[in-house]
C-alpha cells in the first residue's frame, strides 16, 4: 500500500486534468446559425458547397526555411495542394480549388480584377454553389474586396483570405485563415453582407478593410471595427453594414468590360507637379490626390490639378493620413473647382470607386454623390 503523503501528487494530477476536461467540454459561444447548414435547416442537412479560387500572394508562399517568416517566395505553392494541407475543412464544406492566377498581388491590374470578378460572377450563378474564397495577396486584398463588393450581383456569401507567413514558416497564420475563410463563406449569417475578408480571427467588410503594418499577423484593420469574429469553429457577427453593396448598387461586374485609368499622386514636402502631369499624359481620367491632412493641396499644386482639370480629368481629394473624412469645401474651395471630396476612403479605395464612377457619368456633381453615398 501506498503511503498517504505520495498518493498526495497524483490525486492532484488527475483531480487538475479532470477539471480541464470539464473545462473544455462546457467551453461555450453565444448561438449563431449553423456554420454549413442553410437558415432552417440542422447541420447534419448537408454541407455548403464552396469553391476556392487561388490568385497566389503569401498565402501560396514557400520559404527556404521555417524560420522565414517575411522573406519568402509568394506564389507558388497551387491551390489544390494548400487546401490538401488543411484537411479539417472537408468536415465543414464541400470544396473545390480552381487556380485563376499564381502572382503576388501587387501584380494586379484592372484586367485581372475585371477577369477574377467575372470568374466569381458567373460561379455565384451556379445553384450548386453556395459561396466563394479567394485565397489572396495581403499587400492589395483590400482593392479587390472592394471592388468585388461594389460589383457583385449575388446575396451568397464571397471571401478573400490570405496570410502573412508562408506555411512553410513557424507560427504561419495561413492554414487558420483558409478555414475560417471557409466557415464563414459557409455560414448562412454570411449571406448579403457583401464581399469579406477574413484573416486573423476577424471578419471585416470589404469596403473597410485595411492592411495597417508590413510584416505582422495583426495588420488587418477597419477604422470602425471588423464585422466579426471567427471562433472555435465559430461566425459570429457584432456589427451591420450602413453602406450599400453588391445587388444594392450601380455596378454590375457582367457589364463592365473595361475600366477607366484613375491615377493616384501622393502628396509631400516639395511634391513635383511634374508627376501630375504624367498622370494626365498616361491618359488617366481622374487623379486621386493623396493630400496632406484633411486634403490639403499646397499653392502651386492648385494650379497643376486645375491644369489636369482643364484636360477633362476629375480631381478627387483624398487624405494620406490614413483616416478620416475629407471636408468638401473645406481645405479647398471644391465647389468652385468642380473637385470632388472621397468622404472617408483612402486613396487606394477611392481609385477603385472613382474608376467604377467613371463607367456611369463625368458629371462631378453625380461623382461626388456617389463618394457620399458608398
Ligand atoms: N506581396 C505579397 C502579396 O500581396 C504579400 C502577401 O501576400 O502577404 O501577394
């Protein structure tokens, strides 16, 4: 027999594991719809059918070892081989890969957002698919996110993903990311809230999203906070979208074949009036001037926009600041310019809007409306 004091430990020992079990087992969330099954029916009905489009960018990223976490090659690994890597994502939905593009996403161009976007139109009509991923470069998600947010005719759910480790590296956020990325494209709370990015945990809006820092997990960022978040296995929704988005608006991917060129030019110290002028004779119709502060345009640079201006090329006022709104009339005197303000959008954002306005009307009146209104 066993003197008392010895048995002491090991009675500990089991009583602590016991407890965590018991822990694990009452770990519990606030209800949601089921994360596969459609509003109405149970989990067990069937899962959401969803399709993985791979564009490249980090998250199909190799390093030559694992501790490369910022440099790496991006773009290589396919898409049927990263979803193979994660294989927990065949018991929440049924999945099929199709690689569109293998490129960082610094590589794309109007052609490949116009020929991504159509791809996901056309996807999104099938009945036997329920949502769409789209695995994806970190540095330009947010272009494409809103671009797909503002153009997309169907209520079912589209997210892109991406990740700032490639999987070959320790602590590599891509694996998580493309799960969650497929539980809320599966998830029926999903349905008409637009395009969504989901990285880190969070859901964010397509028309927000933001990529805030250059190497770390956490960059991901919407000035008024991420729609959600994704836990243990979980889409949990907090917040609303005020803005109109996809079958809310104007623009129709199926009818846009081309998309004007809009040109942004940063503002700084000593800016050369030179670069505006370049703008103008690459032929863009619009210039996105990333301002200082709340838009503020420096005395000689007033002349160099009025000049573009004359040329037929809309001016927009943005901010470099990273956040805000820029006041119409204020900083600059835009109704006696005919200029146009972007509200609260950044200057990247603002290029893809003003290219989709410019498919509508020239009026400067009607574009700024347009700010105003998404
Ligand atoms: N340069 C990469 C890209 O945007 C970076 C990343 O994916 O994080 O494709």
């Amino acid at each position: 027999m066993q003197h008392p004091a010895k048995l002491k430990p090991i009675v500990t020992a089991l009583l602590l594991s016991a407890t965590l079990m018991a822990g694990a087992a009452h770990a519990q969330l606030a209800p949601s719809p089921s994360a596969t099954a459609p509003a109405g029916t149970t989990t067990e009905a069937r899962k959401a059918n969803i399709v993985i489009i791979g564009t490249g960018g980090t998250i199909a990223g190799a390093g030559a070892s694992a501790t490369n976490t910022a440099a790496y090659q991006s773009a290589v690994v396919p898409v049927d081989k990263i979803i193979a890597s994660v294989p927990e994502i065949s018991k929440v939905a049924n999945v099929k890969g199709e690689q569109i593009f293998q490129i960082g996403s610094e590589s794309f161009n109007n052609e490949r957002l116009l020929k991504l976007g159509k791809r996901v139109s056309e996807l999104l009509k099938q009945p036997d698919v329920d949502g769409v991923v789209i695995t994806h470069g970190t540095d330009t998600i947010e272009e494409t996110a809103y671009f797909l947010n503002l153009t997309l005719k169907s209520d079912k759910p589209v997210v892109v993903v991406g990740s700032m480790r490639p999987g070959t590296a320790l602590g590599a956020d891509g694996a998580l990311n493309l799960y969650d990325a497929v539980l809320v494209a599966s998830s029926p709370a999903s349905k008409g809230k637009g395009t969504l990015a989901v990285l880190n945990d969070e859901i964010h809006t397509g028309r927000d999203v933001t990529k805030t820092n250059t190497f770390k997990t956490e960059t991901f960022r919407s000035p008024f906070g991420p729609l959600g978040y994704v836990v243990e296995g979980r889409t949990l929704y907090y917040r609303t979208l005020a803005r109109p988005h996809t079958t809310q608006t104007e623009f129709d991917i199926d009818k846009i074949d081309k998309l004007p060129e809009v040109a942004v030019v940063y503002a700084y110290g000593n800016v050369n009036p030179a670069s505006v002028d370049a703008a103008v004779k690459s032929g863009a119709k619009a210039i996105v001037y990333a301002a200082t502060g709340n838009g503020s345009v420096g005395d000689y640079m007033v002349e160099s926009l009025k000049a573009a201006q004359a040329k037929g090329v809309q001016v927009v006022r943005a901010s470099r600041t990273g956040s805000g709104i820029v006041v119409r009339n204020a900083e600059q005197p835009d109704d006696k310019y005919n200029w146009i303000v972007t509200d609260d959008q950044l200057p990247q954002k603002a290029r893809i809007l003003m290219a989709l306005a410019l498919t509508k009307t020239n009026d400067p009146k009607a574009l700024q409306q347009i700010f105003w209104k998404y």
